[in-house]
C-alpha cells in the first residue's frame, strides 16, 4: 500500500475545506479490534523507509499491548502511537467478512479493507474435449 501511495500521491493525502494537502511521509493506521467492541488505530510512521522486519515487529507489538492485561487502555493512552496517519488499513478476513467499504478517518484521503481469501471453483474458458474446464484458485 505504502509504494502505491507514492505513485499516486492524492492518495498520500488529507482533505482540506478546497484541496487535498499531500505528503511525502507514508504513516499508516492499522484499524485493531480487541475485546467487545474496542477499536484501536495505531500508526506505523514512514512504512516506505522501513523494512518488512521492522514493521511486522512493530505490528506485534501493537498486538501484544492491545491484548496484554493492560490491554486497550496502555496503547490508547500513548498519543503518539494513536496519532492519525495519512492512509488506514481495516482487516476483516479474521471475521470471514469477503469485502468491505472502509470508513475514511478524517482527514485522511483514503482507505483500503481487507478481506476473507476463499478458494472458488472458476470456469475455465477454451478448455479443450476431455481437459479440466474448472480451477480453483483463491
């Protein structure tokens, strides 16, 4: 997500009352759900400076304190780890949802939700007599 944003730099963006102000900082806001009906949107600062290692460390993390005994309260009292991003991620696959329409934090320009990966059987076209006129593909 973070190199498409800056391809499309709009994206990359905040709404402003006649413009869009762009970025060139890449900050994304991870959309968690813990317990009952909890959200947290922790942000990962400059994802296009940094390796997958280091953002995937940095998500645990996130994931630990969320559901640590602490929980929600530890990871929402830090103001700089809440902080709103330019972009937001939403992952509703663990909930078996297919798709969804992301809500758009303000001021952000945009969102991206995903979903369930389901193995669909896929018609073939031009399958030839007698050879397999199906796939199934995720």
């Amino acid at each position: 997500a973070a190199l498409a944003m800056q391809q499309v730099p709009d994206v990359n963006g905040s709404w402003m009352d006649t413009f869009v102000r762009r970025y060139d900082q890449v900050d994304i806001n991870l959309v968690m759900g813990a317990s009952g009906s909890f959200v947290a949107t922790p942000v990962l600062r400059d994802v296009t400076a940094r390796g997958l290692s280091s953002i995937a460390t940095e998500i645990a993390s996130f994931e630990d304190t969320l559901f640590s005994e602490s929980g929600a309260s530890a990871l929402t009292e830090n103001s700089e780890k809440m902080a709103v991003g330019t972009f937001s991620i939403h992952n509703l696959g663990m909930y078996g949802v297919k798709s969804a329409a992301p809500i758009v934090l303000t001021p952000q320009a945009c969102a991206l939700s995903l979903g369930a990966i389901v193995q669909t059987v896929i018609p073939a076209s031009g399958a030839a007599a007698g050879e397999q006129d199906w796939a199934v593909a995720p």
